[in-house]
C-alpha cells in the first residue's frame, strides 16, 4: 500500500531541495527553491521550460530558502507544515547541512545558481530568523553551483571542507575557516554539466563527481587533479547523485538519468556490485540517518522510492564494512520497500527526518518536486528488525 501524505505545503517557487535539520528538536525542514523568471526577448515563452542557454538579460534565476516545522493538524490525525522564516537568494540547487556543528555552530550550505555555495548559521533561539548568512565562496568558474556536500560527516573539524559541483563542469574544493571560506583547488572534471560531487565519508581526501557527459569520476585531493584516480561509463547517461553510506565502510551509490541506481564497494571500481532500475531518472539519493540499508531516492519522472539494500553476511541494523565478495556470490541484493507517487511533477528534493519520532507509525520522509511546487510529509511503512 502507497503511504498516505501527512501534509502538503507550496512554496511558489519550483522546489527542488528539502533537508531536514539534524540539531533541532522540532525537526526542522529547509526547502529550496529555484524560478526561472523570463525578461527581454525570452518573456514570451514558457516560463515552465527552463532553458540554461538563456543569457542574463534573458532571464533571472531567483529562489528562496523556506525554514519550516513540522506540527500538529487540526487533529491528532494530521500534520502540518508551518512556515518560520523565508529568505530570497538566487536560484538553489542545492542544500546540506554540516552534519556535526563546527566550533560549536550549526551550519547549513546552499548551492546556488549563482555559481556560489553561500554558508548560513542557525540559532535555535528564534524562529523567524533562526538562518542568518555566514559567509560565501569566490570562484572564477562562470557557472552555476549544482551541488555541494561536507567533509565532516563521521568526524568533527573546526576547518571542514565543502566540495562544489558547477554547471561548467568544473568541481571545487573549499575549506572553512572561521566565519570564512576559501578555495583550495578548482578543476576542470566534466565535459559537460557536473551535476554532483561527494566526499567518500571514511576517506575524505576521495572526492566523487558526475556528470552530464555520463561519467562517474574519482579523485584523490592529495595529488594532481589533472585526471581522475577512475572514470567509468558504467552508467549510460548523465550521472546526477553519488552518497557515500555512513553506516558502512567501503559502499557508496550512484544515480543517473538512466534510471539506475548503482552500488559500489569503493575498493574495486572497475564494476558496481549490484544495480536497480526505479523507472525515472535518478536526482537524488539520501541513506538513512539510522539504518544501513535503507536508501530514499528521487526519481524524477516516477516518484519517490525507499529502497532495502541488503549486504550478505551483515544485519539489517548492523553498522559494519561492506565484506569483501565471494567468487560467485553477490554480496548486495536491492529490493524496493515503498514508493510515493502523489507528486504530479518532477520528483527531486528528498530527506529522512533525523529521528523517529512515532515508532509505531513509521519514520517520516519529505519530498518535493518541482513545476507543482508541492511539499509532503509521508510514513515510510514500518519493517521488522
């Protein structure tokens, strides 16, 4: 049976990003989102097709961060979201929160269409201006910010490190300092788009990209990053979501338009252990906060899927390295546990709340997609241990 929404919420703009807050007690939810707003020569067409080839004077890429809890409905039987702060930036791709606070402050990144990762500073002491800016990264790239992620995940860091991904095809690498961010390496990665880029979580001198060109790429921080330690073809299309498992050592997940999710043991990547076809191309893949083998992902064009990604030898709740493969043998097996269908357009933000807060009913998940601008809140369906 399809979970039933809990609550549905419109931020105008076309979403694109959801990230639950990992520090609030409320559970906070950030949305992200991106318009396309047509001027000069371009104001006649479509407002719905958003056409990157658009210059300037064509079109201005607005968005906005919705900061938004979770609380309770008119009954005990519904939910609702409720607006706190909004704030206008440019138009976000992405969102993702420093998972462990950085001397002693909660930080968030947005990557925007500004071809920036700008850093905001929560303070749970007050709502309507609980985000304020911290600072913002230079680059001497001419594109746009298309992702971002954090290196501090499994480790504090006073001076963790952000990985960018740019719609030039270059990837960045910056460090935070203080209530600064500078910028360590800046590459050419991509012949086209770099939709993502990633840090392996128990290896953060590994960073992974992909791209509109259909490559999925490896790169060591350490040495010359004239070329990759790998790049595969493995998927047939471009490839826009790579999440390393912080539960498990050594497995890693890549998502493309070819509507595939693949799985990866990070010592061998010559060829994925196994791989799944969620009948969408693949924009964003999210592990679960607690358990090992649960994967969200958003598949554009066919909903949200929760995929059980179970590793022969290993407990379902068991936090463990990814064994190394019996000749013969699969060591993964992916089936799908549930499935979201009620978005009526391209399904792209998705995350787990960051704990469970009903047990009995199910852990909650937020999804969002785009030209419908529509939030949900949904139950993923309990399963046994």
């Amino acid at each position: 049976m399809e979970p039933l929404s809990l609550a549905s919420f419109d931020p105008v703009y076309c979403a694109d990003s959801l990230e639950f807050c990992p520090y609030n007690a409320k559970q906070r939810m950030l949305i992200g989102t991106y318009q396309l707003l047509k001027t000069g020569n371009a104001a006649h067409q479509d407002t719905a097709d958003d056409n990157q080839e658009l210059t300037s004077a064509d079109a201005q890429r607005v968005g906005r961060i919705y900061v938004c809890d979770v609380a309770p409905g008119a009954d005990d039987s519904e939910l609702a979201i409720v607006e706190r702060q909004r704030i206008e930036t440019s138009a976000i791709f992405d969102i993702k929160w420093s998972y462990n606070q950085v001397n002693g402050r909660e930080l968030v990144g947005v990557a925007c269409a500004d071809g920036k990762v700008h850093i905001y500073s929560a303070d749970d002491s007050s709502d309507d201006s609980y985000l304020s800016p911290l600072c913002v990264s230079e680059s001497e790239s001419t594109g746009m910010c298309c992702s971002l992620d954090w290196s501090n995940r499994l480790v504090e860091d006073s001076n963790p490190e952000i990985v960018a991904s740019m719609s030039d095809g270059t990837v960045q690498l910056l460090k935070l300092s203080g209530s600064s961010i500078e910028t360590i390496h800046e590459w050419s990665a991509h012949d086209a788009e770099a939709w993502i880029a990633s840090f392996d979580y128990w290896n953060t001198s590994t960073v992974y990209s992909g791209g509109d060109d259909a490559r999925f790429k490896g790169w060591d921080t350490r040495m010359d990053l004239s070329s990759p330690v790998f790049s595969s073809r493995r998927h047939q299309a471009g490839v826009c979501s790579i999440h390393s498992n912080f539960h498990r050592q050594f497995m890693l997940a890549t998502g493309s338009y070819d509507e595939t999710v693949m799985i990866w043991d990070t010592r061998n990547m010559r060829v994925p252990v196994t791989e799944y076809n969620v009948g969408g191309g693949v924009w964003r893949l999210k592990w679960h906060p607690e358990e090992p083998t649960q994967l969200l992902v958003g598949a554009m064009y066919n909903g949200f899927h929760i995929l059980d990604v179970a590793v022969d030898g290993l407990k379902r709740l068991e936090c463990a390295p990814l064994p190394v493969r019996e000749a013969g043998r699969a060591a993964v097996t992916v089936t799908k546990r549930a499935s979201f269908m009620k978005h009526e357009s391209i399904a792209y933000g998705a995350d787990w709340r960051q704990s469970c807060d009903d047990p009995s009913a199910g852990w909650m998940v937020g999804t969002c997609s785009f030209y419908d601008h529509l939030v949900h809140l949904w139950r993923r369906p309990n399963i046994s241990s």
